[in-house]
C-alpha cells in the first residue's frame, strides 16, 4: 500500500503536515471505522477520485475569487477565504450526501426515504 503522502493525498511541506492535511488522515480514519476499510477494497487511492473530481471545481473558485477580490489588499482576501473554509466544507458535504443518496436511490439501493 502507497502512502497518502507519496500518492499526492497528503501534502506536507518542512514544517510537517498542514491543518487540511490533518484533517484528510482523520477523515481517512474515519472511514475506516466505519466500515470503509480496505477488506471491503476501499483504500487510500480511492481519495484520489475526490482530488480529481475537485480539480475542475477549484480552478473555477479561484477564477471567480480572482476576479472578484482582486482589487483587495491580499491579506483581506486571506481573511475572507480562510472565514469561508468551514461554511464551503459544510455546502460541499451536505451537497455530496445529498447527490449520493439521490443517485443510490435511483439505482435503487436505498428504497426507504430517511435511511441517508
């Protein structure tokens, strides 16, 4: 097994792992305790999904923050990104549940409306 930070997953620099990183390996963790472990096949490369599926996603954010914080001192844009980081992870994981419960019912894995 490849190890998150050789895979790309984790990103520690000189000073050791940022904050988002710890937070990735407790997600990571987690998952494990709850089942998704890898006797069942999930591994750390199924975070790669995540990271390319955000790619497309990210770059578009950056755009639109570019063009709209551009003219502001970039210390301010600093302080307005970091203010948002919990709020966006909130409106990414609440979307994502939703989405993957609507597309488990639709296959009909989940037949019971409140099992999500």
């Amino acid at each position: 097994m490849s190890e998150p930070a050789e895979l790309g997953v984790l990103t520690p620099d000189e000073e050791g792992y940022d904050p988002d990183d710890v937070a990735v390996i407790a997600a990571i963790a987690r998952f494990r305790e709850g089942g998704y472990d890898e006797a069942l096949g999930f591994a750390v490369y199924d975070t790669l999904r995540y990271r390319e599926a955000l790619r497309p996603l990210v770059e578009a954010e950056v755009t639109v923050l570019v063009e709209r914080l551009g003219d502001i001192e970039p210390g301010r844009a600093v302080e307005i990104v970091r203010a948002g980081r919990d709020s966006l992870r909130e409106l990414i994981g609440a979307r994502h549940s939703k989405m993957l419960a609507d597309e488990l019912r639709i296959r009909g894995t989940l037949a019971h409306p409140g099992i999500d």
